[in-house]
C-alpha cells in the first residue's frame, strides 16, 4: 500500500483505532474476554481482534451469553468462526441460569433484562476484567456518552456521573479486585462503517443479514419472520414477504426489514438511505421507553 | 426555523427501499466515498445555540433518522421543530439538570466523515473541554452576534490552543437577531483574531450564522452579500488537516511484543504498535530506547499483512532484523533523530479530581505505552484561563485548574515537546489509590 499523501482513509483510521484500542487492553488487563454473539458488531470485532495479534491467535477467550433465543443460523456461525480462529468459546447460558434459579422468566418473554446477572455471574466465575462489546456510540444517546474504557464497579454497574476523563488515546484501564473494565472498541463505527467494512475486508456474515423470502406477520408496525419463537397470534395473517434483518437479537423479538438487498453492497444502498435507526426499525425491547438503554446499561448491560 | 423538510420515508414496513431514487444515489455516494475523518470539538452553553448548530449540521448533512426527527418534532414545545433537542441527553442528566460530560456525534458528506465531540459549557468545563479537544483536529467556538466575545469564548479559545488544536473556527451565531450587520461581524472577528494571535493558533475562521435558520451553515446566505467565505459544512469538508500530523520524527512506543510460537510462525517475533509520528519503512535503521541499540527494520507487517510503509495513526507490527530484547514501553525511534529521554517532567497540567494536587504528592504517569510512577516536584504556577494571569504563589491545583508542574520520575521517559509532537508530548495522570484518571500534561520546555 502506497499512500503519497499519507493521508487513511475512515475505514483504515477507525481500524487503527481498534487495534489500538484492543492491544491495549491484551497488554494493561490481566483477563480479557470479547463477547461475541455472531452478530455483525461482534463479526467485526473479532476480524479486529485477529487483525491485532496475527499471525498469533487472538490471546484471550470469546464469550456468548445465550439467551437460547437465538436464530439457529447465527448460532452455528458463531461456532464455525470460533473454529476457524482456534479460540476458546465460552457459552454463558440463561435456560441454565433459568434452571438454576438464578434468574427468572419475565412474564413478556423478552430475556434482555435477565442476560445481565447471567453475564456479571459468568464474569465472576471466570475472572474476567475486562470485556469487550461491540456497542457504538451512533446507537443511542446513552452509549453516545460512554467511554471506549468504561468502568464497571464490582456489581457491575455503569455510572453516567462518575466516567474518568479519557484523554487523546491514553486509556486507564486500572482497576482493584473484583471491578471490571468494558471495553467498545468500535465506539466511534456507525451502522454503515460496519457494512462498508464488512463489504471491503470481504469478512463472512451469517445469511439472515441478507434478503430471503420468509413468512412474516406484521406486528406493532415490524415484520417478524414467523420461527419456533414466533408463531402468529390471533387476528395475525401470515404471508410471504423478501426480508432481511439489520440486527440480530433475541429470535422472538427481533423483526426483520422489507429489503431486496441479496449482497452486502446491496445492503449498503439501503441502509444508506435508510432514514430510520436500526434499534428503532427492529428492536422491540428499546420501544419500552425513552431512557431503556440508559436504565439497561446502569444495571451492568453491555 | 424554516419548515421542516420530510425524507421519503422508506423504512415503511409496506415498501421496500429504493435504492434507484436521486435521493437515494446522493446517499450511496455517501456511503461508499473514500473519505477521511475530521475530529470536531465543539463547547458553549446552549444559550450561545451550539445545540441547535449541532441539530442544524446533523439534520442538513442528513445524519438524523427518521425516528429520531419524529421523537424531536414530539418534544418539541411550540410550532418549531426545536434541533437543539436532538442533542440531548441522559434522562440522568435531564433530571438533574445537568450535563454529564462529552457526547459523540457522527455526521458524513461525501467529503469527509466528521467524528463530533460536544462539549457542555459550564458545569466541569475545563476537564470537558480538554477531553474533547485531546483528540480534535479543529474546534468551533460559537459566539453570540448580540454579546460579542465574552469570557467564556476567550476560555474556549485558549483551552483549544492549550490543547494545540490546529484549526479554530469561530462561528458568530444570531446574525439574525444584529440585522446581519457587517460591521458587528467585523468588529467581533478583529477582537477574535487579536486574541487568537495572542495564543498562537495556527489558523482562525470566522464565520457569520445563523444555526437557527441555517444561514451559512450548509448553503450560503442570501442575508450576507458582503461575506465571501465559506460556509461552516464547506469549511469543515475542506480545511486541510494532513499536514498537521508530524512526519518528520520517527516515533513508534511498542506496545505489544506478537509472538505466534506456532510451528508456522516460529521465529516470528513482532513490535505492535501505532506510530506515534513520522514514516517507517522496511530498510530503515532504527535505534531502540532504553537500551539504545540500533537495527534494521526488516519488514511491517499492516492488518492486511506487508506495508511499505508506516505512518501515523497506523497500527502495525514492525519486525526487527536483530535479536534484541524490546519489551512493551520502548520506544523505536531512528538514531539520529531520538527523543529526549528524561526523568524530569515539565508540564501544563490539567488537574481534573476534587482532591488537589500539591508538592510532594506521588502519582502515577501513563505516557505512550509506558507507565511509571512519579513525585510531584514544584508547581511553577497556577493559570487563570481567563485572564491568562499566572500565579506563581499558587500551592495547589484544584478541580479543573491549570498550571505549570514540574513532575520527577522514576525511570526516563522518551519525551518530545508537545507543540512538537501532540503524541509523545503528553500524559496522563492516575491516582493509584482510587485509579482515577485525575490529570492530562502537556510537555513544554522548561522555563
């Protein structure tokens, strides 16, 4: 690569910040893990990751919080990749956690609240101290203000008020026994830096990303994709329609877009010109209220 | 406020997205440029309008959703859609009435993407404003028409250049409400470029708006005939920031040592890091600190493997052609152009906790990817940001005070002045009891 102006581009200057970032963590914190869900956020961290120490393996564990809600496909992603990479995987189950009594069922279904003890219990039985998420600030305005090294107390909680100054890229990632320190590395990636990069590294998605004919029913104003997690209520018709996903979360709460997109370059024309968020267009957990993810992230969620 | 103007709304669950529409072809042309990245830094209070110029570039360069515009147009009180609330914050925040600290916004053109760090103006000030001008290639200090250039613009001012932030743009907001007057935006440019000269930025503009109405934010003013420069969106697409990054000093802190010990990879051994400053190449020679030995680069490897060169902020992997003991916290540099290596620390110190800093105090010093542990010696003075006053029987630096520190450590530093080398010109300081960052340093020559 020749760059007569020395001059990189977004993608190649957000990657540089990553690796830094990421390095830094491999270097400054005893024991790391990086959350990985198969989701496109965490594909792309873990291409970063590899990036960082190649040609070393990546020196710390992945970790998934299964809510076992999960779409069959991505899964099995998680696992191909995580082969292919040669690192440890670690699965933090909720059904478990469920079983165990450590958690209980929520009576709407949704398993996003009841995943944080089941992660803070894993990160605790592990002794992880420091986490990496795939969160970026452009998601909400909650994550807008949170650090690239975000202190967590040891019950794992978030405190807007009391951030440490972060300053050029000199991250302090002290902390004592028993605290912990999230780390978003792709804090300053929006939606389309993902995609472009996804589309220029040529990094392998599972194919729910991409449009498919499914059967849908229409819910709330979204299209859920009718699955063993979603079966039509009463009054619902189900009928065919070509979807993708943006997001990938919990199978029974995440719903799908109306898209034609079949290549990534394809979904990057219509996210371009998307004029809707992707939380917004596809997540029903952060309807609930204005501040969700606020009142989420002060619990210990990512 | 102008009326608002409505997106195709295509996200609607009974139409797909037209990806063929003119609208449609501006924003892939966005999507897919080859862009670079302008770190923006902005401060003030939302009485000076920052949070409506924020609102006006988001919404005009289209970064707003639609779901967020609708959230805005609901909150909003009266007949206009109020852009400042697109901005607004933390549910803790708004309760208490207060602002936390730096929000980061993201806005592109097919220019440029544009990383916005938002500053909120008077609570905890300095230490926000040093955090989001740590990292910025241009700040915008908003001034209003009717008030001219008060005490806090002046802070704003001189906390950028504190900080060396290269560009400096002033934007003179309300034009609106001075009748358009060419001689106020005359007079408060001159006031503005004396003190810039004062401070030694490197370059000022000054641009007449109103981020209310959107006059020369993206489209020139039909209101300002006699102002022939560049609107604020041309200005930041254009300003040139390639030449601000240092690539005369070779400078490259390891940070990581790579070593696969792998039947594949087995003599692998690599120096992960991101250039500091300056280009490295394979074939270069280079000298390694502390230990000050001298090698060859034999080859760098990128993230998509072989580099021909190495720049800043690169991160890469250098390979060395000797065997030598490199550990993280040294630093590559090339023989005849090292830094300094000292154990003695001249410093602006920004102090950011409630417990003061004083003489004697111990504390920890993260600068590159070296920490140490340091006393502090003598504080010089303490500076009125506002009048620039230094008070040199100051004993102590309180929460968001700034002063000149002397700092004693105990193992050298690989240390270049900071108006030389914003990388290696600065630091960190932790408190090892609490770990808290409590202090950003920015190197100056002694005196």
């Amino acid at each position: 690569m020749t760059t007569p102006d020395y001059r990189l581009s977004q993608l190649e200057t957000l990657e540089a910040e990553s690796i830094h970032v990421i390095r830094e963590v491999a270097a400054e914190l005893e024991r790391p893990v990086l959350l990985f869900s198969g989701g496109k956020d965490s594909i792309v961290m873990l291409e970063l990751a590899r990036k960082a120490f190649a040609p070393a393996r990546i020196p710390f564990p992945v970790m998934h919080v299964d809510t076992g809600l999960n779409f069959p496909d991505v899964l099995e992603f998680r696992d191909k990749r995580v082969a292919e990479l040669g690192v440890q995987l670690i699965v933090a189950s909720v059904p478990d956690a469920i079983a165990r009594g450590l958690v209980k069922e929520e009576p709407n279904g949704s398993r996003n609240r009841i995943q944080t003890p089941v992660l803070l219990d894993a990160v605790e039985e592990h002794g992880f101290t420091a986490l990496f998420g795939g969160a970026r600030r452009d998601e909400d305005k909650a994550r807008a203000k949170e650090r690239v090294f975000s202190f967590r107390d040891e019950f794992g909680q978030w405190d807007p008020k009391n951030q440490r100054p972060e300053l050029w890229d000199l991250y302090n990632g002290r902390i004592h026994l028993g605290e912990s320190i999230r780390v978003f590395p792709l804090s300053n990636w929006t939606e389309l830096d993902i995609w472009q990069y996804i589309a220029r590294e040529q990094i392998a998605i599972p194919p729910l990303y991409l449009a498919q004919e499914r059967e849908v029913v229409e819910r709330h104003g979204m299209l859920y994709a009718v699955n063993e997690f979603i079966r039509p209520k009463d009054g619902e018709q189900p009928f065919r329609a070509t979807v993708r996903y943006r997001t990938v979360g919990d199978a029974n709460l995440t719903a799908a877009v109306r898209s034609e997109a079949t290549t990534v370059e394809e979904v990057i024309a219509e996210i371009a010109v998307t004029r809707m968020t992707e939380r917004g267009a596809t997540r029903g957990d952060d309807k609930v209220s204005d501040a969700a993810m606020e009142d989420r992230k002060k619990e210990g969620y990512f | 406020m102008a009326p608002a103007e409505t997106y195709p709304a295509v996200t609607d669950v009974d139409e797909p997205v037209d990806v063929h529409s003119a609208v449609a072809e501006h924003a892939v042309e966005i999507a897919t440029a080859r862009k670079d990245i302008l770190r923006i830094a902005t401060a003030g209070s939302v009485d000076d309008g920052k949070s409506t110029l924020i609102g006006r570039l988001l919404y005009d360069s289209k970064a707003i959703f639609e779901d967020q515009y609708e959230a805005v147009a609901r909150a909003s009180k009266g007949d206009h859609v109020d852009l400042a609330l697109l901005t607004d914050g933390l549910r803790a925040e708004r309760e208490q009435g207060i602002t936390i600290d730096v929000a980061y916004r993201y806005f592109a053109t097919p220019r440029r993407t544009f990383i916005l760090g938002d500053t909120p103006g008077h609570v905890q000030y300095t230490r926000n404003m040093v955090t989001g001008a740590s990292t910025a290639d241009l700040a915008i200090v908003l001034v209003d028409a009717r008030k001219g250039m008060v005490e806090q613009s002046r802070r704003h001012a001189f906390l950028a250049s504190l900080l060396r932030v290269p560009h400096l743009v002033v934007a003179v907001n309300k034009m609106d409400l001075v009748d358009w007057s060419e001689q106020t935006f005359d007079a408060i440019a001159d006031e503005f470029s004396a003190f810039a000269a004062k401070l030694s930025v490197p370059d000022l503009t000054v641009v007449p708006i109103s981020a209310l109405h959107g006059d020369n934010v993206v489209t020139h003013s039909p209101n300002t005939p006699w102002y022939e420069g560049p609107t604020l969106l041309h200005h930041l697409e254009h300003v040139h920031v390639a030449s601000d990054r240092n690539l005369t000093d070779a400078r490259f802190p390891v940070q990581y040592v790579v070593r696969p010990q792998t039947e594949a990879h087995h003599d692998y051994r690599g120096y992960a890091g991101t250039v500091a400053s300056g280009v490295f190449r394979p074939g270069d020679e280079v000298q390694v600190l502390p230990s000050g030995l001298t090698t060859t680069v034999a080859g760098i490897d990128g993230p998509r493997g072989p580099v021909e060169e190495a720049f800043p902020p690169m991160s890469v992997t250098l390979r060395l052609d000797d065997d030598l003991d490199v550990s993280r916290g040294d630093l590559v540099c090339k023989p005849e152009n090292a830094p300094t290596a000292t154990q003695d620390l001249d410093a602006l110190v920004c102090w950011m906790a409630d417990e003061p800093l004083r003489p004697r105090q111990r504390i920890a010093v993260k600068h590159t990817t070296r920490t140490v542990r340091a006393m502090v010696k003598e504080l010089a003075y303490r500076l009125d940001v506002n009048t620039l006053h230094r008070d040199r029987e100051a004993t102590e630096l309180g929460l968001n005070d700034i002063g000149r520190v002397r700092l004693r450590a105990t193992q050298p530093l690989f240390v270049d002045d900071y108006i030389r080398n914003r990388v290696t010109g600065r630091f960190i300081l932790v408190d090892e009891a609490t770990n808290a960052t409590v202090g950003a340093g920015m190197l100056t020559p002694a005196g």
